[in-house]
C-alpha cells in the first residue's frame, strides 16, 4: 500500500478530491468580496449595494446571528452563521423551500432567486451579503400577478416531470421574460442556457415559456 | 384496460399537478423539515480501493451540534464514495465542520480505472456463417459509464415515534420504501407511513431505502428526533446510481440479399465492483440475427455498483447493433431502412412505423456514408428498440361522496411520469365526468399497494386497477339509483354521467344520483392481477438528422422523430414530455456523459455537475413524438424506457453517415469525431 496524503490542490486535514468542499469553494471563488458566481444567462450579484453591511463578517468563524432579509416583499428575520447561503437561508431558515438544492455549485440553476431583480444562483451567494437587498423567490413569482402568464403558460404546457429543477426555470424566465420580451426560440434556448433538467423538459419549457411572451409576457 | 378501448380517452389537459410544481409549493423528500429535525450523513473513502488509517473521531464528537461520529477503520473500500462510516449532528453545518476535523488519511492501493487495458479482445472467428456471406462486419464498439444525476438526491426523512414512524422518501417504490423500513425501525408494517407525493426524480436508482435511508431510520429510533439523511451532488454521482459501460465485439455476416446469417457477440459489461444494473441486453427480440453465438462477460472497476438505469442495458446494445447494422447495409449497398426491414420481427415496424419516420425526417434527403462535402456535413441514421410487458399486480381505491366528487387512491408513487394524471384522468373517463370532480392521490403507503417505477410497469397496471375500483365504486351508487327507483340494481344504466332506466323513462344526473348516497361515501377497490390489460410490447423506431463540422468535431443534434406504439395515451402531454424527455437523455448520453476516474488515485474527477455534463437548453433539437396506433390497441403500452434506448444509436448512426467513417464509441465528443475522420477507421 502506497500512503499518500499528498494530493495537488487537496488539504491534508480533509481529502476530498472528488469534490471542493462547500467552504473552500466559497472562499475560492471570492464571495467574500460579495459576487456570486454568474452563469451563463444568469446575472451577477456582484453590485456592491450591501457590501458594506456585511465588511465586518468574519466568512469562516461560527456562530449565528440574526439578519433581517427582505423576502418576497416582506422583511424576514433569519438566524445564519457567516458561511450560511442563501439558499440555505430561504430553505432551512425561512422555509422557502421552492429554490432547490442540487449541485450547490452554481452549474445548475436549480437554486435561482431574483436579487434586486436580477437572477442569481442563490447557493453562491451568502446570506449576510443579501441584507439589504430585494429578494424574490419562485414563491414570491406565483404570488404576483404581474408574472401570470409566465406561469399559466408554463401550466398549459405541461413545463414539468418530476419538477425539481422547474422552480428555478420559472425565476430565471421572470427576468429572461423582462429583458427579452419578444424571443425568438433560440433566444429562448440561450436564455435558459444556465438551468439544467434530468427528465427532459425542455421542449415544454420552450413552449411554455413562448406561450407566455405570447400572452403578453411579464410587466 | 378491459375493455375501455376508447382512444378518445386521450386528452390535453396539462397534469393535475403542474401548479404545484411550476409555482415551487410541491413539497419533496428534501424540502421536509419537521421540528427538532437531526441530520445524518456518511463518511466516505475518497479514492479507488483502500482504507482509512488516521481519523480524529474524539475531536469530530467536540464540534458544537455533533450527536455521534463514527468511522470504520477496518472497512476496505473498493470504489470511490465508499462509504466508511457517518456523522450525526444538529446541523448540515456542524456536519461539515465535523468531517474536517476528522481530518482523515488514507492509504490507497492500485485502482482498476481503465476497461480497455482489462479487456482480452477475442479472436477473430472464421469459418460458418462467415464463409461464403456477401458481407461481413466486425468491429468493436463501446460505452461509457453514465450516472442517474436525479436532480433530487437519494434520501428519507425519517419521524421514529417510538411504537409508529412518519418517512418521507425520494423513491421510485413507495411500497419497496416501506419494505426497507422495517428493519431500521424496528417496526411493523401497520405502523410505518411512507409519503413520497413528489419524487425529483429516480431513473432507475431509487429503489431500496438505500445507506441513506437506513441511516436515518435507525438515528431517528436512536435519538427520537426526526434525521434527514439525504446525498450531496458528488455522493450522487460516486454512489447514486450508474449505467454499467460496455466494450461489445460484434462480427456479423449477411447474404446478398440483406438477410442476416448471424455470427458472434461477446459483450462485456463494466461494472464497478460488483454486479447490477442488467449488463448488456441481448438484442434477438428486435431482428432476426440468425444463428448468433453469444458471450456475456464482466469487467469490475473500482467503481460504484450499477443499478437498474431506464432499460437496463438496452441504449448501449443497440448503440452497438444499429451500429454494425448500418455498417452491413453499406457493404451491401443497401439502404438502412430496406435492410432492417428484411430482418426486423415486428409487423408494426415494417408495415408503418419506418415508413412514417423516414418520412418526417427527410429520409429522401440521406446520401450514401460519406458522400456529403463541405465543412458542415448533415447526415441521417436510425435505430430500432422494443419494451416488453410481463405480469404486475396492483391495487386502487375510489371514493364517490355524496357531493359528487371522487377520489381515488392509488399508493404507487410519481417520480415525474404522470401517475396522479393517469388515476384522475382514467377514473374521470371512466365514470364520464369533469376531471375537475375527480381527485387522484398517489405516494402514500396507507393507499393500496402497486408497483415501483421500474420497467415501465406503473401505468399500464394503475390504469386497468383505477377503472375496476371506479366500476366497484359506481356499482353501489348504482343500488342507491336502483333503491330510490324501486327497480333491481341491473336494471340501472349509466353512461356519461347520466343513471337511466333501461326503457329511458327515468334519467337521473351524476351529482342527484351521488345526493342520494345514504353515507357520506362509498368506496370501490379495484385490481389488477396482470396489469396487461390490452396492453402488449411498445416497438418503436427513433430517426436522427445531425450536423459534424469537420473542423471542429463538434456534432449538432438538428431533429429526432421518435415513432413509438404506446396503446391508449391517457394523456397526450405527458406521453409527449415523456418521450420527449426518453430522447433528450438519449442525446445527453450519446454526446456527453461520461465518468472520469483518475488513473492514479481512482477518484472519480468530474463528481459534479460542472465537470459531468448532462444535456441543456441549447443542446435541445426539433423532436418529433408520433404516436403510432392500431386498431387492436386497447390498453396502456409502456412508454418510459423504451423513449431513451435508440437515440444514442440513431445519432451515432448519423454521425457515421455524415463523415464516412464509423462511431465506435460513447460519448461521440469532438475529439473522437477527429479521430475518426483522420483514420477513416472503425468496422471493416
């Protein structure tokens, strides 16, 4: 047997060559200096609106403290630890459980929330780094009637198998839907370019999401 | 569906549960948290094949929040993701701060990573069939390793009450799930409930409770407090479900007139370190292949286990058969088409279903192998599949109220398909009412029992289970017609909802005749022995339309007719969402996914979705589903599995027409479409 503690880029405390842990990931990609990571189709959350709300956070101690997050129109007081996403805050914290949690870094799009009206992956960004900002998660889209036909178009189309990735198809349409409000179907297949479906929906995704320019999109 | 041999039964209406899901409200295994929950998660061996040799457990117990840390230091792991032991905590963070401080070693030894070094190619055999055949083909083809990625991971909430338990799983067999529960639990049968209303997800890999689920079952008794154990992305990969590869010598002899002779198949599965996942499907039932000698053999890897992945070892056999087919057909000069048809065993296929998809392809448009010019070269290939139907039993309930509402149970679960639409809309057809009166509850254990979502075995035997409860259910409404009516009970009729008497004189309306109702509902059970009730095989046959720009190797699916017998649809939008969704991850398999081990160290590098591409948006070309009906079908044919097996084959086969030069591997990614072109290579 060969020891080997050594791998490149791995730390000797905690081999997990697989996979960047969570931390190490965040602190890779620089969240502490607010961004999150873009993907393609999705916006940047890298306005410095709340930076300064946040500049004293310590990104890697523990220990919780309360933040109040302007969700869906209304202020929400959350208990997080410095490293809590806000993926993790909407879900565990608030019980927002519409944004999903599947590849938890940000290749999927599964976790989608609108940030001052832009579409971010909710799990690259830290919930202190959201304090001050509006939020809106797919809850807060199905609530508003300015997003209607966005989603009765999608129902009428079946946009949906198991469903899982759905919630962040309908938030990064919300704002595709504002930006480009007479697509084309490639536009369309760009646009939704940072989300990713297992059962293969996107043919109803398209239509639903066509349906719904059709209709006279969103407000 | 004995004998609802209606095809009007078809409808439009979007799934009954699409607001739930489009909206976000539909509540998954992962999304439950009910209070006081604890979380459980295993400790896992990063590489190939070893063991740990250092691991700090009385400093991981330390970390604030940690209930109990345990790790095997004997344990030998044979694969990456293995795993080693677990960790329970208050929090997913304190979790994480529990496996750093384990600060784990290992010692690893040398990992098996790569198949083609372990093969032993078999001799070329000469002499039979092969003397005196007009055309010969031999080759070797093979496929990657795939993994299930259900966007929802594996995984149970388990509520253990002492003397009852409360899951909640991410299965495709809510009956399997309870099953698995007993003996974590410690518990009976009657005093589990398994809800799994919304599945994200399964393919294959969600049957059993998994590691996962017993380990929250038996911290949830441990401790009494709710545990949620479910997997992260990398564990999905490295332990949720894989398709076994495949390294397939094919040599096959045809005579002048394009009828098959037969010849020799070794097959070879990859498949990690153990066995699973139905290797390679022998392919006799599609074609007459004539006097075939056949081999079936393994290659382990240090590798998860393969499980049952959406027709188990179908897509990547016919990736290989369609492959030398086409090949054999060009030796002849033949065209594709006209040389399956001299061998395919289905009527259906020959009489219609190729005919129908090469015409909507633009069949006409295909020039011989090789022949197209120019940077950006289009080509057109095909491939055939089957999905057989056996015995499957199931159980349903229906309730009419007094209100006139229905509702019916059924406790299989939905991982995506449709089966609460399938219940709502089949009860509602067969009772002739509004769907909007009927509710359909499915995922529940407390529901009659039925099968998992395996084999494409669900909706055929949900249906024909829902029409018998909902005929039971009608027949007692029927006596209180009968009682107000003073007349026997037969005497009754009914048809679309309306009761009438045999001479018509009396007609009574649904929602009166339910007010007569003497309790407040009567509940009709239903079942199936069989669940083939009209049912028979699902032939299809799949066309592909591709674009190869040669300079860059990089393959652009432009269009896919997916021409499959499915009986009755129930519903013509989910039939469409999941053929649809067979095909597209039929692309993603044909062009994209593939496990990446590290020769070195065996770890698996690309566990994740960022390394492991899976098919998106722009990926996604024209797909045409057809439905092909005959006059005898009467029933519902399985659709899920047999939507993915022939799209890899049809691609590759395209491709192959497109550059001229035969694709003899999965993934088809530039760099193979470059090599290919540069040495012209493949079957001779």
């Amino acid at each position: 047997m060969s020891r080997d503690s050594e791998i490149p880029g791995a730390r000797a405390t905690a081999e997990r060559p697989w996979a960047t842990s969570r931390r190490s990931f965040l602190k890779g990609v620089g969240l502490a200096a607010g961004a999150a990571a873009v993907l393609p189709g999705i916006g940047s959350a890298a306005e410095p609106a709340a930076t300064a709300a946040s500049a004293d956070v310590d990104y890697t101690g523990d220990g919780q403290r309360q933040i109040t997050l302007m969700v869906n129109g209304a202020p929400a007081v959350v208990a997080v630890e410095p490293r809590t996403t806000l993926l993790e805050a909407l879900r565990t914290g608030l019980d927002l459980t519409g944004a999903k949690e599947v590849c938890d870094r940000g290749s999927c799009g599964c976790c989608t929330v609108l940030l001052d009206g832009r579409a971010v992956v909710s799990c690259l960004m830290l919930a202190v780094d959201a304090v001050g900002r509006e939020i809106v998660t797919v809850e807060g889209i199905a609530a508003d009637p300015k997003y209607k036909n966005l989603i009765d178009g999608l129902c009428e189309h079946d946009a949906a198998q198991c469903g899982f990735c759905i919630p962040g198809f309908v938030v990064r349409s919300a704002e595709f839907l504002k930006s480009t409000p007479n697509p084309t179907p490639d536009d369309i297949r760009a646009g939704l370019a940072g989300n990713v479906c297992r059962c293969g929906t996107y043919s109803k995704l398209f239509d639903g999401v066509a349906a719904a320019a059709a209709k006279g999109g969103v407000k | 569906m004995n004998p609802a041999n209606d095809v009007a039964l078809e409808n439009e209406r979007p799934r009954v549960d699409i607001r739930q899901k489009i909206t976000g409200a539909a509540r998954y295994t992962a999304d439950q948290q009910p209070a006081r929950m604890i979380f459980a998660k295993a400790v896992r061996f990063p590489y190939g094949a070893g063991k740990v040799v250092s691991a700090d457990v009385e400093a991981a117990k330390k970390v604030k929040g940690v209930l109990e840390v345990e790790v095997d230091m004997e344990e030998v792991a044979e694969y990456p993701g293995a795993p080693i032991g677990h960790i329970v905590a208050e929090s997913r963070a304190a979790i994480e701060d529990a496996e750093e401080a384990l600060a784990l070693k290992f010692e690893r030894t040398a990992p098996k990573t790569d198949p083609v070094a372990l093969h032993k190619a078999p001799e070329s055999p000469q002499g039979g069939v092969f003397e005196g055949a007009a055309a010969v083909v031999e080759g070797t083809w093979r496929t990657q390793v795939q993994t299930h990625s259900c966007l929802e991971p594996h995984g149970s909430v388990v509520d253990h009450r002492g003397a009852s338990a409360e899951v909640w799983g991410s299965t495709q067999t809510t009956f399997g799930h309870l099953d698995g529960m007993k003996g974590p639990t410690g518990l009976d049968a009657s005093q589990i409930v398994v809800h799994c209303e919304y599945v994200g997800g399964g393919f294959g890999s969600k049957f059993g409770i998994g590691r996962e689920g017993d380990l929250a079952a038996r911290m949830s008794k441990k401790y009494q407090r709710p545990c949620k154990a479910m997997l992260d992305r990398s564990e999905e990969h490295l332990d949720g479900g894989n398709r076994p590869g495949s390294i397939q010598y094919i040599k096959l002899a045809a005579d002048k007139d394009g009828k098959l002779l037969g010849g020799r198949m070794d097959l070879v599965s990859i498949v990690g370190h153990g066995r699973g996942g139905g290797g390679v499907a022998g392919l006799g039932d599609v074609y007459d292949l004539g006097a075939i000698e056949e081999t079936e053999s393994e290659i382990n890897l240090n590798f998860a286990k393969p499980r049952a992945f959406r027709a188990p070892g179908w897509p990547q056999a016919v990736f290989a058969l369609e492959g030398a087919l086409d090949a054999l057909a060009a030796k002849l000069g033949m065209d594709p088409i006209a040389f399956r048809i001299k061998n395919d065993k289905s009527q259906r296929r020959k009489e219609r279903q190729y005919r129908v998809g090469a015409d909507l392809i633009g069949w006409k448009d295909r020039k011989p192998d090789g022949t197209a010019t120019g940077r950006v070269r289009r080509g057109f290939g095909m491939g055939s599949a089957l999905w057989p139907t056996w015995p499957t039993k199931c159980g349903a309930q229906a309730d009419i109220f007094r209100s006139g509402r229905v509702e019916v149970r059924v406790g299989v679960q939905d991982i995506g398909t449709g089966t609460f639409t399938l219940v709502t809309d089949v009860a509602a057809h067969e009772l002739g009412i509004d769907r909007d009166l009927v509710t359909g509850r499915v995922g529940d254990s407390r529901f009659p029992a039925g099968p998992g979502s395996g084999g494409s075995q669900v909706s055929r035997s949900a249906a024909p289970a829902t029409v018998n409860a909902v005929r039971d259910a009608l027949d007692q409404l029927k006596a209180s017609v009968a009682s107000e009516w003073k007349i026997d009970k037969e005497k009754v009729k009914y048809g679309k909802g309306t009761f009438s008497t045999e001479d018509g004189a009396k007609k009574l309306e649904w929602a009166k005749a339910c007010a007569l109702l003497a309790d407040e509902k009567v509940t009709g059970n239903g079942r199936t022995e069989t669940g083939t009730e009209g049912s028979g095989t699902s032939d299809c046959v799949q066309f592909a339309e591709v674009e190869v720009d040669t300079e860059t190797g990089i393959v652009r699916v432009k269009k896919i007719v997916a021409v499959h017998a499915a009986g009755v649809v129930v519903n013509r939008l989910t039939f469409e969402n999941q053929i649809c969704g067979g095909v597209i991850q039929g692309i993603s398999y044909a062009l994209f996914e593939n496990v990446r081990l590290d020769p070195k160290t065996g770890a698996m590098v690309n566990a994740d979705f960022i390394g492991y591409k899976i098919a998106g948006s722009k990926d996604i070309p024209e797909i045409v589903p057809v439905l092909d009906v005959e006059p005898g079908d009467t029933g519902v044919r399985p659709i899920g599995e047999p939507s993915t097996i022939p799209t890899a084959a049809a691609i590759a086969n395209a491709v192959s027409n497109a550059i001229g030069a035969r694709i003899m591997e999965l993934p088809i990614t530039p760099q193979r479409v470059l090599a290919a072109l540069e040495s012209k290579g493949g079957a001779a």
